[in-house]
C-alpha cells in the first residue's frame, strides 16, 4: 500500500515544526522563548467564553446548517458590510472551522491541473502547498521591502496570462506585516476587471493595524463580484483553537463550499459559533486594547532588531510579525534559525519557510510579553558575535 501521489506535493506549516523542536529542547531543560508561532497571548474575551459556556448550557451542541446558522451569517454580512463599505447578505457567507478551509475549499472548487495561481511570495505557506497539490502552477509574486512589501505592480501586470485563474492578496500580511496600500489596490483592481479570474482576499489580521486601516479590494467597482474575502476569530478576538472562520463570496461560489463543506465538515461547532456572535455584537474594547499593547511591542522589538548587526528590520504596519532582513549576517535564514534556537533560546522562524523570496530574512511574532521580547533580544545580542565583523 502506499500514498497517492498528490501527497507527494502537499507542504506544511513549518511554524509547527519549529515549535516541536523548541518544546523538545525545553523538555529537556533549556530555557526558549516562543516567538514562533502566530498565535495572539491574550485570552479570549471574558464574554465571548461566556457565551460559549452558555450555549453549551442551552444544548448548542448538536448539528447545525452547514453554511453557518442565518443569525450569525447575517451578524458576519453585516460587519463586512460596514467595515468594508459594500453591501453583501447573509447568502454570500459561509461559516467553516477556521481560516484555511476556506482556501482549501475555494482552490478546489476553481483550480484545474495547469491553472495559474499568482500569490504573494513571501506569504502563508498554505497558498503555495494547496496550489502544487492541486496541481496548479504557481506564480510567486515577490513582496518589496521598499515597499512595505507589497507588490511590484509592473512585474504582477506583466506575470498575469490566459491561464491566470486565481489570485490571492494578504493584507495585513503574514509574514511580513505589510499592508497594500489603496492606490496598489486601486491598480490592481484595474488590472483585474476585464479577466476571467478570481481574487482571494485574506484579511484575517484586518483588525490588527497601527497606521492606517487596511482596504479591500472589493470596495472597487467590479471586484466584489470575483472576490473572496477571508477573515475569521482567531486572531482579532484571541480564538486561535476555537476553530472559527467564514469566507464573503459570490454566490455561485458559496454553493460549491458548501458541498465541498457537507462532504468533509458536516458543518461548524454549534456552540463557537454562539461565541463568534458575542465576539462581534459585544464589546469591542478588547481588541483596542490588545491592539495597543501590540504597538508597543512593535516598537520595542523593531528597535531592537535594528541595533543588532547584520540586522534590519523595517516597521510592519499590521499583524504581529517582525521580519528583519538578515543578510548582513553573512548566514543563510535557516542557518541564523538554528542558532538563535539552539544557542540563544530564541525561537523563530527562517524567512525561506514562506517562500524562496523569503530567504535572507527571519520572522518574529511579538504576540509575547514585553518582558520576555526584550530578554529576546538581549540573547541575540549576546550570540551576535557569532556573525558580526
């Protein structure tokens, strides 16, 4: 007996991997701080758990409608429609257990072997393992440090063809922090309008900004109908094993996640998402605060980084993601990797782990203390001399 030969070409979520490794050197007694894993340190809302105790009180805890129950499909409609300035109805929403099934669903619902898929490169590495399984064929698109990471509209013109099928914007993204600014967006959107292609909107760090608020595309004409907008619970409101997420979509689209849903979910926990209606219609001050004590991490992490040698490190304008380029230390991402794990107890994440224009960068989530970020960079300071001239 042996695999399919798709599993040859699915990938992983080296976040995870890495936080094997570094659990498996504290188990054996070496001192590590955790800024791997992109998993906000707060706790969840104090009334969002009380609303998901309650439901399970009140028996919300057998099958529901596998779209979403309408109540909380209308709540989700709602918010999208006053945050993004559009106008779409509980219809266009489907409720599933986190953020990626809705990438994984919607690439299977369009994606034929030999489509193109461009997406930002570096970027979640989920996006590029489901195209290669699905056999696909990428089209990594590199994000510009210059420029805020985001995209060289010239080459993402120029790399758009025929057989372009999808194409897939972050913003904020993961794992640079960087947001497309509106005018990109506005460029982009011109790009796309008179092609047979979808776009899927990642937007699941839309609330976790510093400057502006971050746009969406489907604000511009033409776009709403294409487009799929990702967003979910985990990281605005700290629900991460929750298990909660949703995807805006045309309809057409909608009906072919929800096959795809009932064949493989039968649908979401009742009870979370009881939990996701009290996290939106509740109070709102939760992520303000948390919000405000990323910033200050950010600041004091890019700081930081920047008076380390061979370090630079530009300042993100969402998530909670620092992504110092490296190449100043002479050692490759993966490299520089392992010796920050295995020697300073450091544990973050090789750049290249998101892709090949990922390489001579590191990401660090700062969704950890003040404290424990500062005792960070005072490791990497001490192994410094390890690299520098």
């Amino acid at each position: 007996m042996k695999l399919a030969e798709r599993m040859s070409r699915i990938g992983t979520e080296s976040a995870f991997e890495v936080l094997a490794r570094a659990r498996a050197l504290e188990a054996q007694g070496k001192s590590i701080i955790h800024l791997e894993i992109g998993q906000p340190d707060f706790p969840t809302p104090l009334h969002v758990k009380e609303a998901g105790k309650r439901a399970i009180d009140e028996g919300w805890t057998g099958y529901g409608p596998t779209a979403g129950f309408p109540e909380f499909r209308d709540a989700i409609a709602d918010y999208i429609s006053r945050t993004r300035n559009i106008t779409v109805s509980g219809s266009n929403v489907c409720v599933v257990p986190g953020g990626k099934p809705i990438m994984y669903f919607l690439m299977t619902a369009l994606l034929e072997a030999g489509d193109e898929v461009i997406y930002p490169n570096p970027g979640f590495p989920i996006y590029e393992s489901l195209v290669d399984f699905l056999g696909a064929v990428r089209v990594p698109m590199p994000l510009i440090e210059e420029r805020g990471f985001s995209f060289d509209l010239d080459v993402l013109e120029r790399s758009l063809s025929p057989k372009t099928k999808l194409v897939i914007l972050n913003s904020p993204g993961n794992p640079t922090g960087g947001v497309i600014p509106k005018a990109d967006l506005k460029r982009i959107a011109d790009m796309l309008r008179g092609r047979d292609v979808v776009i899927l909107s990642d937007e699941i760090y839309s609330r976790i900004y510093y400057e502006e608020e971050p746009e969406s595309i489907t604000q511009f004409e033409g776009m709403l109908e294409k487009t799929v907008i990702l967003d979910g619970f985990s990281k605005t409101y700290s629900m991460t094993g929750w298990r909660l997420g949703y995807g805006v979509m045309p309809q057409w689209l909608a009906t072919a996640v929800e096959r795809l849903m009932v064949n493989s979910n039968s649908c979401t926990a009742s009870f979370t998402q009881r939990a996701g209606l009290a996290a939106l219609q509740g109070p709102q001050d939760c992520v303000d605060q948390m919000v405000t004590e990323f910033r200050r991490r950010r600041d004091a992490i890019v700081a930081g980084l920047n008076g380390i040698p061979g370090f630079r490190c530009s300042t993100p304008a969402g998530a909670f993601y620092a992504f110092p380029n490296v190449t100043g230390t002479g050692l490759s991402s993966k490299a520089l990797e392992d010796l920050l794990m295995t020697e300073a107890g450091v544990s973050c994440l090789s750049g290249s782990a998101f892709g090949s224009y990922g390489d001579g960068y590191l990401r660090f989530s700062y969704a950890n203390s003040l404290e424990n970020i500062e005792e960070a960079l005072t490791r990497i300071r001490k192994v410094s001399s390890r690299w520098a001239k």
